[in-house]
C-alpha cells in the first residue's frame, strides 16, 4: 500500500517536471 502511494507521488513529480521542462524546450 506504501509504496502504491509512493509511485503515486512521483509520477505525478515526474509528471510536473517533464510538463515544465518537457514542454519548454
């Protein structure tokens, strides 16, 4: 259950930085 939650999380980081990095260059 722990880790489901953190798998969560960062996608959704990893989600954000790519939408923010990814989309800019």
């Amino acid at each position: 259950m722990e880790l489901k939650e953190t798998e969560k999380r960062l996608l959704e980081a990893v989600s954000h930085i790519v939408e923010n990095d990814g989309f800019t260059k």
